[in-house]
C-alpha cells in the first residue's frame, strides 16, 4: 500500500487506476457512531412508508448512475459491459422490492383474556455491518443495504477491498437522498472488517464471502453475542440423467461454471452425469465452452472477463494442473496449451473441464472461483445422490431429468440451500435465498429477509391495570 492508500486494480490490465485509503481504527468507531446515531435520532422513528419512499428515490439514483456504476464494475471487478448492466438493473429493482416491503405486515395479536391485549411484532436490530464481496460488489452490497433499511436500520458498509469504486458512488450518491449517517461506508480488507465487527454500536453483521473468513466473522461476533448472516462458499453439483433434455442441460451446465467467470459461490462447479451419456454429454459442454470468447470486458462480444487477481489466475492454473498430474483429463479450448490467457498483462483464464477428477483432489473438493468444471459419472441414483453430497457445502444444486419420480426424489433430498431442477441459477428479488452446511446460514432477498434485520418482541397490555 502506498502513502496515498490501497491500490485498486483493472483485472483486465493488471494496472492501478487508483487508490482507496483503509479506514483505521477511529474512522471505523466514528462511522459507526454517525450511524447509530442516524439510528436513534432519526431512522428508527421513521414510517414505513417514508422509509419506502426514499428507497425508491434511491433505486431511482441507481438507475440514473447505470451507465457510470457499470463502468466501475468493469473497472475494478473486470465485469464484462452487459453484465455490470444487467447487475446495476438487478440492484434497482432489490431497492424497489424491499421499498414495498418496508409495509409488509409482520407479527401476530394472540388471544387473551378480557382486558388484555397481546401481540407480537419486530423491530429493528440497530445499526447493521454489510461486508461485501468482489464478485459482485454493488449488487451485493445492495441485496444487504435495501433491506436493512427497510426494516428501520442504519448500515455501515465495507466493500471487498479489491471493488470499493461502485459502493463508494453509491455512498455518495444516497447521501442527497438518505438522512446523514444512516447509510455510511469503510474501507479496507481483513483489518477493518475486524473492527467494524469489534464495535460495540454493531447490532447484526451481514457477510458474503469465503468459509474461512465467515468463520471469523462468526467468532468475532460470538463475543458480544451479535446475530450474524453468512453467505458462504459453494461447491454446487450439477446432476444430469440420461433422460433429461441434454441440450438445454449442456447450455446450463457452461452458464453454471463460467458466468461471471465461474466467480460465484452458486457455481455449478461439479457435473455428476449418467455414465450412459457420459462422453456425448462432456463433448457438447466442450464444444460450448470452446466457443466462449475471453476478452478484453469493454467489448460488447466478451462473454469472460478477467479473473479478479492474478493470485487467483494463477491458483487457478495450479488446481488444473494438480488435477492432470494425478490422471484426469484436461479439456481446454482448442489451441490452449495451458489454462492461463496471456491478454494485455490482465488476469484471464481460459474454461477448464477437468473430467474423472480424482475425488480427493482440489478440483473436486475446493471452491475454486474460476471457470472450472469438474467431471465424475454414476450408473444409479444412489451413487449420484452421494456424489452430489460428497462436500462439506450445501449452497446449490441442480438435477437434470425428466423422470417425474427423480424429480420428487432428488428435489427432496438434495441438502442444498437452493435447488434447481430442469434449469440452473434463477434468482428473483421476492425469493429468499441462502445455504446449507458450510455454506452458511441467514437469508438474503425476499420475505425473509426480515428475520436477520429484526427481532420479534412479545408485547401484553393490559387495559385494566392491576387486573
């Protein structure tokens, strides 16, 4: 880190565009304190319908910034053009959801005897810690934002360390809209989040991110007995049977580990095919990929951009090659000699099939986030339900037939947070969503949401005292 800050890299370049200072230890106390104040003095008191109000002034701010987040998103997380803007037009229409729910009726009256009246209902837990991801760095940070101030809470955001530019735009931007405090930003890597976690004003965390660091997060907080939210790591199986409509399931299959440049914790990162179309299948998933371009992300035609570091390039090349010493079969692109892309000095990959992985491998076990597909195959239903269940993850998965009785099965078994059968990666903003086992716990998006950003009260009045 230089004087002026933390550098902030171009993936797709490998140079610096600028810097973003780390926030020490009083601007992180200070932050929080503006927020906890915005908490009490302002926001807490706040009507639903006034707080839904300006939400949808600030999907609005979101919409009128598309072009200019989107090319933050390309700048620091080396996103391709039409992605970062479908993203931005993801992140407006969370801010418009969670501006109606702000209204949505929760709690229940109970019955009780004459003179008393009893109900539950929920209030806000206080000031609230979004730590958010490279992966996706506005939306992310946005699924957490939108809905904690719904529910009535402040927000103290700290973006990946890597992708600060298109949060910070945002911060900016919401303070024309937002009472001052109540959405407030930090800056930095594992050093502040540690702090914003210490802070005793911090009444929830809300964190997106690999296993490890969420197991801190979780520690941290375990002291001062905060509630956290983990989305975690994942190392999603991709189940396809003999009967199921390959074509469509090839197409998903690609879509599943390379989107985003395989940079996402849902990524179908392990086929488990039927052993009868085995080699068919694999060939039209390599044909599919083969024909994906890796490029440069300003140009309209890229569908894979750079990875977001070249420690994670080069970690990629690393797992594949490991995978092909050890007798799996290799499959790049036509004319790849090797996994890592020499573009512009950026931080590109190729896709990578690894097929009959060794099962004790990287390839099959870890979380790779790059476009990297691992390949195993099974004769029963059996052997392709404990294939899928062979991780200690439980964030996604994905089953391919058109077997009505495999479909009843396997979507009831399936130990996975979110489920898709017959399709792959449908994310709506009224869905809640989370995951299972190492993948964490809390939910994002949707009607229950509000659990991890309130807290249920039990309230009796008793209209004649005393009684």
């Amino acid at each position: 880190m230089t004087a002026a800050g933390r550098p902030v890299l171009d993936p797709a370049t490998g140079r610096t565009v600028t810097h973003v200072p780390d926030t020490d230890a009083p601007g992180v106390a200070d932050a929080v304190a503006r927020a906890e104040a915005a908490f009490h003095e302002v926001w807490a008191d706040t009507s639903p319908a006034h707080r839904g109000g300006l939400l949808r002034e600030l999907a609005q701010l979101l919409r009128e910034d598309r072009d200019e987040l989107a090319a933050l998103e390309r700048l620091s997380a080396g996103k391709p053009v039409q992605r970062a803007l479908g993203e931005v037009d993801f992140a407006a229409q969370v801010v418009d959801w969670f501006a109606a729910a702000a209204r949505y009726p929760v709690g229940e009256t109970h019955p009780a005897g004459p003179g008393m009246r009893t109900y539950t209902d929920r209030v806000p837990v206080g000031v609230c810690a979004a730590i958010a991801p490279s992966n996706y760095p506005l939306l992310l940070a946005v699924w957490k934002i939108a809905a904690a101030l719904a529910y009535g809470n402040t927000v103290v955001v700290k973006p990946a360390p890597e992708t600060p530019l298109s949060v910070r735009r945002l911060v900016g931007r919401a303070g024309g809209v937002l009472p001052d405090g109540v959405l407030t930003a930090v800056y930095g890597g594992a050093t502040t989040g540690r702090l914003l976690c210490d802070q005793p004003a911090v009444g929830m965390v809300s964190f997106t991110g690999s296993t490890a660091a969420g197991r801190e997060v979780a520690r941290r907080c375990a002291d001062g007995l905060k509630p956290v939210s983990l989305e975690l790591g994942g190392k999603s199986p991709v189940v396809v049977f003999r009967d199921a409509e390959l074509d469509a399931a090839a197409r998903a299959v690609v879509t599943g580990f390379t989107g985003n440049t395989g940079q996402m914790c849902v990524a179908g990162s392990r086929l488990i095919v039927d052993r009868a179309v085995h080699e068919e299948f694999v060939g039209r998933v390599a044909e599919l990929a083969a024909d994906l371009r890796v490029d440069l992300p300003e140009d309209p035609g890229t569908d894979l951009g750079p990875l977001i570091s070249r420690a994670a390039a080069d970690r990629t090349a690393e797992v594949v090659e490991e995978a092909a010493a050890r007798g799996a079969e290799v499959i790049l692109p036509p004319g790849c000699s090797g996994v890592l892309h020499d573009l512009d000095s950026g931080f590109f990959v190729h896709p990578a099939i690894v097929d009959r992985v060794p099962f004790d491998s990287r390839a099959w076990r870890a979380e790779v986030f790059a476009p990297v597909l691992s390949v195993a195959s099974f004769n029963t239903d059996d052997e392709a339900l404990a294939l899928a269940h062979d991780t200690a993850y439980g964030l996604s998965a994905s089953v391919w037939t058109s077997d009505a009785d495999q479909v009843e099965r396997f979507g009831r078994a399936l130990r996975a947070g979110m489920v898709w059968i017959n399709t792959w990666g449908d994310t709506e903003e009224p869905v809640s969503v989370s995951g299972l086992g190492q993948s964490g716990y809390g939910r994002e998006l949707g009607i229950h949401a509000v659990e991890g950003y309130t807290r249920p009260r039990a309230v009796w009045v008793a209209h004649r005292p005393g009684r």
